[in-house]
C-alpha cells in the first residue's frame, strides 16, 4: 500500500498554479491577527501622520490676519488651518454621534414592541 509510506515535500512545479503562497500554508500554521500586531500598526500610521504634519506647519509657518464675527488678530497660517480641519471634524462626529444614537433609540424601541426596524 502506497498510502503507508512517508510523502514527500510538494515541490513548486507540483502545487496548482492558482493557489496562491497563503493557501499553500496550512490553517494551523497561518499566523493570526494580533492586538500587538494592531497596535504596532497604528502606532506606524500615526507616525507617519504626524512627520506630514510636522512639514505642513514648517511649510506653512508665515502669518495670517483672521477675521471673524468682527474680531480679527494675527496666527500662522498651518495654525488656523489645523484649527479649521479638528472645528470640521469634531462637527461631522457631533452629526455622525446623533445619527447613531438616534438609530440605537429606534432598535431599542423596536425590540421593545416587536416591530421590523422601518427603512431610511
């Protein structure tokens, strides 16, 4: 019987050609996804976020006169931009946190009476 004795490894020209290098591997060996794994990506985005961030101000570093609502004074132009980008943001997550907690309000009324949640 052929099937007793030890096989040897596959060789490259033996593995079908639509497998890719990850199928090859078997699941138990596939490393998996990681919290560390994660957060060291994260930490290399940021990074990388705040270098860009580090050129903008230096590139943009001459001074301003804003004006608004009558009050004017004189900031550096990568300030009042950076201010204008987080005012921009910190509005679109008020505006994105409504819209969720009006969405959760309705699922918990729905569980509450048994109905479908109605189509947007």
């Amino acid at each position: 019987m052929t099937d007793d004795l030890p096989r040897e490894p596959a060789t490259p020209d033996q593995i079908p050609a639509e497998q890719t290098p990850a199928e090859q591997i078997p699941a138990e060996q596939t490393p998996r996804a990681t919290n560390a794994g994660r957060l060291w990506i994260a930490l290399a985005v940021a990074t990388v976020l705040l270098a860009l961030l580090i050129i903008f101000i230096a590139e943009n570093s001459r001074s301003v006169t804003i004006s608004f609502l009558g009050a004017s004074g004189h900031i550096s132009l990568a300030l009042a931009l950076l201010i204008a980008a987080v005012v921009g943001a910190a509005v679109t997550l008020l505006a994105g946190t409504a819209r969720i907690l009006q969405l959760r309000l309705e699922v918990r009324r729905n569980r509450r009476t048994g109905r479908e949640p109605s189509q947007h």
